[in-house]
C-alpha cells in the first residue's frame, strides 16, 4: 500500500443501510473493506468571471487503474495507512493502467474541459497545482448478500455512500 | 419597431438578466461552479437537455415535412420520441462502463481508446467537426429566416444579427448561470409549441375536422405514405426516417459525452421521465402545425416558414414575440452546445493530442475560440450564399454521424474482434457512403435511404475488414479484458438497478475480480 488514504465516512452498518433502502430483503453474509488506489491533485484555480472572489481549490482524483479522471468534493480527511487496511488494495487487472505522469497531465485536461463547458470563451482561467499525491488510497465496501435466492456483490463507496452492482 | 421585434428583444433581455441573477445570487465559487450540475434539480437537469437536442429543426423542418409530406413527417417524430429510449438500452450501461474502465473524457478520446491508435482520433474527430459544421449551419439559416420576418430585414442583415447573438452567447455564456437559462428556455420553447399547436387546432375546428379538411386537398397527406403516396412500400426510406433521429442520434458527440457523463443517479432516473414527458409533449407539435398550415397558409413559398407563418395568421402580435423568442431559443441553445462541442474537439481531441502536447490554459482557450469563429464565418457564408433547407442539413448531418460512427460505437462494447483497421474502414466507408448517395441522389432511383446504405455498409465494413486483418492488427490483450468485463451483465434486480451510480462501475468490476 502507499501512504495515505481517504478515511472512510460511511461505516460497514451505514453501508448496508444503503442497500437495504433499495433492496429490504437482502440479507447479509459478508462486507469487506477495499482500498481502490488514485493519484490525487489539488489546483488553484482563478477565473475573473467571478470577479474579486477568492480563487478556489479544485480537486481532482484519478483512477491509477482506468485513468478515469474527475472533479471531485473537497477531501475529507487523509490518514496514515494503518496496518490492519494491508492486503485490502484491490489487485490491478491490466485494463488501462496508468503513471503518475499521465494522472496529471488527465488531471489538467478534465479541468480545463470542465472549465471549457462551464465557462465558455470570454476570459482565460488560470490554473495552478497546489498539491499531488502519488497514491491516495480510496475505501469502498463490498458486500455480499442473498436476495431470495440470488446471490449479490454490491460495491459501496465509503466516502459517499452511493453503490454499483458488481456484475457477475 | 414591431411588437413581435419588441418581444424579442424583451426575451433576450430576460434571460441575461435571469442568468446574471441566479449567478450572484448563488454565491457559487469556481469549485462549485466546475462541479457544476450537482446540485441541480431532475427538472432542470431534463429539461436543460432537452433545450439543447431540440433545435431550430423542430421549427422549420419538421414544420416543413409536415407541409410537404403530411403524416409521413411522423416517421421522423417517432425515431426522435424513441431515440432516446433506444440510446439508452444498446448504449448505454454497456458503454458506460467501458468508458469508465478506458478512462475516457471526450467521445472521440473514447474511441481512440477503444479502438488505440492515433488513426482512429484522426479520421474521426474531422468527421464529427464537419458534420458540427452542417448542424451549426442549419441553425444559422433558422435563426435568420426567423429574425428576418420578424424584424422585416433582409435576409444577409438578419443572418448575420442571429449568427452574431448566437457566438456571442457561446462566448459570453460563462457570465450566466446557463443552467437555469437553458432550463427557463426549454419551457419558453414547451409552452410556445403548445400555444401554437392549440391555436391552430382551434382554427381548423379541431384534429378530426381539420383531418377531414386536408383530406379534401390530398387524402394521401393523412397516410403515413408521403405526398402522392410517394414512398408506399418504400421500406428503405421509411426504415431510414426511422433511423435518422433514433440510431443516427446516436453519433451526435454531445449525446455521447452525455452517456459518459456521471449524474447522480437518484436525479437521472426523475429526470428520464421529465425528458420523456417533454418530447411526447414537443415533438409532434410541429409536424402537425405544418399540415395545418396547408389549410390556414396554403400558398406559402418556402414551406420551412410554415410554423413562423402559421404563428403569424393565428396569433396576436405578442404572442408571435413569444413564440419567435421559443425559436431562439432553441436554436441558441443547440448551437452554444454545438460549437461548445467543436471547440473541445479542436483543442482536445486535435491541437493538443497532435500539434502540441504541452498546450496551456491560454492556449486551449484561443484554440477554441477560433475554431467557433471559423465555423461561424464559413457558416454565415454557406447560409448567405446559398443556404439549404434546415430539414435537409440537419438530416443530412445525422446520417453522416450515424452512418459513421454508430457501428463503430456499437461493436465497441458488443464485439471483442472489432479492430482498428475496421473502425477506421468503418467510419471512412460510413461517411463516404452516406455524402455519396446523398449528392448523387440514389434515394430516389433505389428506394433506400442513405441512412440505411450507409449503416449496413459501414457495418459491413468494419465486420469484413477486422475479421480480415485479426491476425495483423489484434485487439490488444487489456482491450478485450475490458470488453469481457464490460460485457458481464448479470440480472440486476431492477430496484437496485435504477439507483445504481456508474461512477463507480469500473471500481466495482475491479473489487469484484477477486
């Protein structure tokens, strides 16, 4: 593992929960606890389409093993990886991995495309990186359930709560 | 100056005023303002979407076809009212996720990514930016038509008025909360069509008498055969009416980017039903008023005129104000989005994946503000000179893009041996093809559309020439996990299914390998 994570703000029982609003039926068998890793950006970014407000701090993350780059919400608090989260990563699959290199120039590009779309051709923005981190390891939930007589894999992220359906 | 040119001007007014307010009222910084859209309502989020697909075609063409081929204009109405449908279940999940495991941020990148070579962006990223080219253009010739009759300037003068306004949004739109402009102006746009819809029922006495009094001029208008009966039977032409805006919709780069883009999904699914409550709503309308006006304008020159026209007779002048007002709306909000698209294109897809990889902020910025101001001043010069008939452009774009682009982006995540000599092939036959039998005017002699020519040739296409070249260029190892991963899509119960957030598809296929 690298050296720092999101801490995860959604507990194994908030988790369920989750699933349990869409799905009440399902029952529990299983939840596991695993760390996707991301490059992670933060950029100083100015534009004077809003005037004398201080400049913002955006925040990028990028997926080290698609190079799916977005926007996200401010950070939450970053810990130390502990002992007890080792051997939790998820294993690469070879799909589209990528380097550090190419998390930052993806990380410019999704900026500059969101900035491109939101606003317009007026004014330049100027953009800034304020902060990178190599490997920011983000927490999700995999649980593991019957629902009658399927049996389910649900991905939970454990920073948002939200969920996707492991295919299978 | 005319009460109509008032209310015009009034509108214009309105929505600077409305996009300015909401922007200072919300406070919002750069950081929310990037992040922009997730705090926006599924109203907003539809209806926003919908301002921008339905374009100044559903004023001028599709009144139009209803004018010149009566109820066989709805073939056309029934591909757009289920295009999105059909998107959404060939496409969509499948796609979703691929372009999330790809990591893919513009649709053209997609490709690329899918299909890895620079060929692949090469080919078609030019593709999309002319046939952006023809639908912008197809906008400027609507947004002149209509300013010229409202306003009684000639038609260069008004063109250039309605070319200029419409760069100058695009330009200046990051002042506006464009969100709410665009949501304020689909509803401008519902509310104008039913106005003149119901107006022009009353005037006709109804749907049935109104039937019955079209019938006395061409009973052959109320089959869904065309004028003449001139495509009864004609299967080729009606598949390919069909295909135009159900399938062809498909290779629009903007409907693309919106099948990758990542929405919360508890307002994705409210706002599928908006969107869908919305066309039904919208959609016919124009086609209808356009055979009605066989009855209230029926010595019209120019039949594209046929909805302005209609509002004229009907309407009282302010009314006619508002109505005009709806149809800029629906062509500023599709062009912005268009030339929006163009300038990501050529700055992304083209300048800084080929001509400078270390482009800057400034860079990107002038890069797209002079590929907007190309695509302007070669579009008022066609739409000056010579300009087409909306209907027609706008077809003839669509076909291009479906006939180029939808068998590449379906076999994308259906077909693990579609390689990069065959969506090369496939996009270059699909794009020829379609311009060919369109110039050469092989509808007629054959009965086929170019639609439906260009999409089982481009399919062919890339079927032939990848099973010819497997051994050649093999689809890279990583590219078929990818798709063996993105085709793994087990029975999902349907709760589940609709709450689902597809951001995190590629993470869940990743955690769920082991």
């Amino acid at each position: 593992m690298g050296q720092l994570a999101f801490k995860a703000s959604v507990t194994e029982e908030q988790a369920w929960q989750a699933i349990q609003a869409r799905a009440p039926r399902i029952s529990r068998i299983r939840a596991e606890l695993r760390h996707h890793p991301f490059s992670g950006f933060v950029h100083r970014f100015y534009h004077p389409v809003h005037g004398a407000s201080a400049p913002a701090r955006v925040h990028t993350l990028v997926d080290r093993l698609t190079g799916k780059a977005f926007i996200s919400e401010p950070w939450s608090e970053l810990v130390e990886v502990d002992e007890a989260s080792q051997g939790s990563s998820v294993s690469d699959p070879g799909w589209n991995t990528i380097t550090f290199e190419q998390a930052r120039e993806r990380s410019l590009q999704v900026i500059r495309v969101a900035a491109l779309r939101r606003y317009r051709l007026a004014r330049r923005h100027a953009l800034e990186e304020l902060e990178s981190h190599e490997l920011l390891w983000k927490p999700n939930w995999l649980l593991t359930g019957m629902l009658g007589q399927q049996r389910l894999r649900v991905l939970v992220d454990g920073l948002t709560g939200s969920y996707y359906v492991v295919e299978s | 100056m005319s009460i109509q040119l008032t209310f015009l001007l009034v509108y214009f007014a309105a929505m600077v005023v409305i996009g300015v307010w909401v922007m200072r009222r919300s406070g919002a910084g750069p950081e929310d303002y990037l992040l922009g859209g997730r705090s926006l309502g599924p109203a907003v989020t539809a209806l926003r979407l919908q301002s921008s697909s339905m374009s100044g075609y559903m004023f001028l063409g599709a009144g139009s076809l209803g004018y010149t081929q009566g109820y066989f204009g709805m073939w056309y109405a029934l591909g757009d009212i289920g295009g999105g449908i059909i998107n959404l279940s060939i496409l969509g999940r499948r796609m979703r996720k691929l372009s999330q495991i790809l990591g893919s941020i513009t649709s053209i990148e997609y490709l690329e990514h899918r299909y890895p070579s620079k060929w692949t962006r090469l080919v078609a990223a030019p593709i999309a930016l002319a046939c952006i080219l023809f639908y912008v253009l197809a906008q400027f010739i609507a947004g002149g038509r209509g300013l010229e009759m409202v306003s009684g300037v000639s038609y260069p003068v008004a063109l250039a008025v309605a070319v200029g306004v419409i760069v100058l949004y695009t330009y200046l739109g990051g002042y506006l909360a464009v969100a709410y402009t665009d949501f304020v102006q689909a509803i401008v746009m519902l509310l104008g069509m039913l106005w003149i819809l119901i107006a022009t029922l009353w005037a006709v006495g109804g749907l049935g008498e109104g039937n019955r009094a079209v019938a006395e001029l061409d009973p052959n208008l109320l089959t869904m055969w065309g004028k003449d009966l001139a495509f009864q039977g004609e299967w080729g032409i009606i598949v390919g009416a069909l295909l135009v805006f159900s399938v062809g919709y498909m290779g629009w780069p903007h409907v693309v980017v919106s099948h990758m883009a990542m929405k919360r999904p508890s307002v994705a699914r409210s706002a599928g039903v908006y969107a869908l409550g919305f066309n039904i709503l919208f959609i016919p309308g124009p086609y209808l008023i356009g055979l009605f006006a066989l009855l209230l304008v029926p010595t019209l020159a120019d039949p594209e005129l046929a909805v302005f026209k209609v509002a004229e007779t009907i309407l009282p002048p302010f009314a006619v104000g508002i109505v005009m007002a709806a149809i800029m709306a629906a062509i500023m909000s599709t062009a912005d989005a268009l030339l929006l698209q163009a300038g990501t294109i050529a700055s992304q897809d083209i300048y800084a994946r080929f001509i400078n990889r270390g482009m800057s902020d400034g860079q990107m910025v002038w890069v797209s503000r002079l590929i907007i101001l190309a695509l302007a001043v070669i579009g008022y010069a066609v739409a000056a000179v010579d300009p087409p008939g909306v209907a027609a452009v706008v077809i003839f774009a669509t076909t291009v893009l479906g006939s180029a682009f939808v068998p590449v982006y379906v076999c994308a995540v259906w077909w693990k041996k579609a390689n990069v000599p065959g969506a090369i092939a496939s996009m270059l036959v699909g794009a020829v093809v379609s311009v060919g039998w369109e110039l050469a005017d092989l509808s007629s002699r054959t009965g086929l559309g170019p639609m439906l020519v260009g999409m089982v040739c481009s399919t062919l296409a890339i079927v032939g020439v990848s099973l010819a070249t497997q051994r050649s260029h093999p689809v890279p190892e990583r590219i078929r996990r990818a798709i063996e991963e993105t085709a793994k899509v087990g029975r999902i119960p349907a709760s589940l299914l609709a709450g689902q957030d597809s951001q995190l598809a590629a993470q869940a296929a990743i955690a769920g390998r082991e």
